[in-house]
C-alpha cells in the first residue's frame, strides 16, 4: 500500500508529464497553448473522465488527502503569478490614463454581461439548466457574467507568449482586466444575494487603501532582499482577507503588488521570479483548476449551447471594446487585438461557474456548456491575436 506521500508524488509525476507530453508531441502550441493543455488534462483525469471510465484508479491516485495538497500548492502558485503581474503594472500610468481604463473596462464587462444574459434568459427556459437552489434571474445573471469573465492569469501568460507583456498595450490590458477581476466577485455577491458579503468587500477596500499606505512607507525604507520577503507576508495577508471579504484571494494577491512601484525590484529578479514559478508550480494550478470538474452531462443540445454562449462571449467582448474604441479614438486594429485577448476566458470562468454550481444556481449540464465556451475562447486567442498584432505593429 503506497504511503501518502508515495501516491502524492505519484500524482505530481503524472500532472506533470502527460500535458506535456500531448503538447509537445502533438505540437498543439498555436492552437492549444501548454496552459489549456494542461487544463483540459486537470478535466480528462478529473472525476467526470477518469474518475467515471475508472473509479478505482481514480480514487486510488487523487485521494482527499492529495486533492489536499495539490490544492494548496495551486493556491500559492497563482497568488505568487498575480501578484508578480500586479508589481509589473504601472499605477501612475493606471492614473493618468485612468478616463481609457474605466471606459474600457466597463465597456468589456457591461456588453459581453448583457449578451450573455439575453443568451442566458433563452437557455433558462428550457427544463434542466436553472439548478434546484438557484431563480430565474440569478441564473440569468450568473451566465451573463461568465460570459463577461476574463482570465487575467491566462491573459498574463498569452501576452508573454505573444511578447508585449511589458508594452504599452500589455500595460493597458493588464488595467483593462484588473478592473473587471474586481467586479466579477463583486457581482457574484449580488448574484448570491449576499448582503453581508458585499459589506465585508466594502470594508476590506477601506482597510485595504490604508493598510497599502503603510506597506509603501515601509517598503521605499527596505533593501530589495527584505521587500521580497516582506512582500510575500503582505501577500499572504491581502489573500486571506480579500478572501474573506468575498474577492477572492486572487484579487487580493493582485492588488497587493499592485501598490508596490515597480523600481523598488530589479527587472532580472522579477524575469526569473516569475519564470520559476510558472515552471514549476504553476501547472499544478493549471491541473488541479480542471481536477475539480466534473463532465456529468453531455449531448448534441450541450455542444449547441455551448456555441450560443460562445457567440455571446466573444461578440459581447469585442462589440464593447470596439464600441470603447470609438469613443476613445483608437488607431485601425486596435480593438480587434485587446477585445480577443480580453474574452480569454478558461480559469476564472470554471472557478465562477464552480461557485455557480455548488449553490445550485446552475446545473451540471449548464456548468459543461460554459465549461466547453472557456476552452473554446481561450484556444481561439492565439491563432486570432497573432496576425492582427503584427499588422498592428
């Protein structure tokens, strides 16, 4: 009989191996970068494809205490990515262009909403899609804003695949989607009706702006060696109660880099810092993300819906952001790039639909419907985004 850390081990080989392994041999990078690889392996090994073609492998490798585990490393590895993508942005740019940003941002969150709520409302009212907790209107809703999801993440990862991570537009789209990151838990507390957790998110940005006026008093006073450190404590802190609060902690890892000026790290630190930690623990996000799925329902009518909910997404997403281009005056092509990378979709989404899932607001087929949506749009980005950047520039 394996010891835990044996089948533990035993299931890192695996997460790490496989995805790889399809990705590499397979040369899917264009259409299927290693991340969506990797997620849809976290669904292929989940309990809906695996776990239901055979259970007794299943159960014998992702164990409660593994699942455990690999959760917490997944946790800490995304907060440690954001965070690093939060230092990278530049606030005082974030201001000064702060009329674009909010234009922007609402535009990309409010268009793709209403589209995917008017596909919602279609969808809902049909028998099986609304879940047994769950009203019409908060369902019609909470498909709405899966609709509207960015992933900022992936979003981080496909800009450094595409190389203007640290351009003036990777700066601009890092504004665009912070701000909808923010709203999307926001609205989910209007979703769920939760009047406490919309005080708790109030408070936390109260306390927030405070305690971030501190943290950059102390820091411009540190060696760069102690402002990682300390750094990683103020992460730590922002998660749990942003957390707390209802944001999730992802938000709050986000912001907590977000008020520390970039000049205080050294560019090499920064470059490798985050090189590490996508190499090395960031996959076990990516997996334990899709591990967490469950493919309980299928059919033609499922791919059907899907598609309607597809269309919504991405033409919401790019009716807002060119509808922001016009009354911003952006230059030809503009709108095109950041509106395809925006409706990157993938985690965010199937941790929004999650939550959706587990209060019974949705249904498992509806979850699989706005589950294959996300694959669908983020493996549409690259091969889209990669001829309209190079006209563009």
């Amino acid at each position: 009989m394996p010891t835990t850390t044996e089948t533990f081990l035993l299931a890192l080989l695996i997460i790490l191996t496989l995805p790889y392994l399809v990705w590499r041999l397979c040369r899917t990078d264009y259409v299927a970068p290693l991340v969506v690889v990797q997620i849809v392996g976290g669904i292929v090994l989940g309990p809906g494809v695996l776990g239901a073609a055979y259970p007794a492998y299943y159960q014998a490798i992702f164990t409660p205490e593994v699942i455990g585990a690999l959760n917490g490393i997944a946790w800490w590895a995304v907060m440690l990515f954001v965070f690093v993508a939060g230092i990278e942005l530049n606030l005082a740019a974030a201001w000064k262009d702060r009329r674009e940003t909010v234009v922007t941002a609402g535009l990309a969150l409010a268009v793709p909403l209403v589209f995917g709520a008017l596909a919602g409302a279609i969808i809902l009212r049909f028998p099986g899609w609304l879940g047994a907790e769950g009203n019409y209107y908060q369902g019609v809703l909470g498909i709405g804003m899966a609709c509207a999801v960015t992933a900022l993440p992936i979003l981080v990862l496909l800009m450094e695949k595409l190389g203007i991570f640290r351009e003036v537009l990777g700066q601009r789209l890092l504004r665009y989607a912070s701000l909808d990151d923010v709203a999307i838990w926001a609205v989910l507390a209007l979703i769920l009706l939760d009047l406490e957790r919309i005080a708790r998110q109030a408070a936390f940005m109260i306390g927030f702006a405070v305690a971030a006026w501190a943290i950059r008093k102390a820091m411009a006073r540190m060696a760069e060696n102690d402002r990682w450190y300390v750094g990683l404590i103020w992460l730590a802190l922002c998660g749990l109660v942003s957390d707390w609060a209802g944001l999730h902690f992802m938000v709050g890892a986000f912001l907590a880099g977000c008020v520390l000026d970039r000049q205080w790290f050294t560019t090499a630190k920064l470059d490798a810092f985050r090189e590490v930690v996508l190499l090395t623990i960031m996959p076990v996000f990516f997996l334990s993300t899709g591990l967490r799925t469950s493919w309980t329902s299928g059919g033609i009518v499922v791919f059907a819906v899907a598609a309607l909910l597809l269309a919504a997404s991405v033409g919401g997403k790019l009716a807002g952001v060119h509808l922001a281009g016009r009354i911003l005056g952006w230059r030809k092509g503009e709108a095109g790039v950041i509106g395809w990378l925006l409706q990157t979709k993938a985690l965010i989404m199937i941790i929004f639909a999650n939550v959706l899932l587990d209060k019974a607001i949705i249904t498992a087929q509806t979850f699989t419907a706005l589950l294959l949506m996300a694959l669908a749009s983020t493996m549409l980005t690259v091969p889209i985004v990669t001829p309209r950047l190079k006209k563009l520039t």
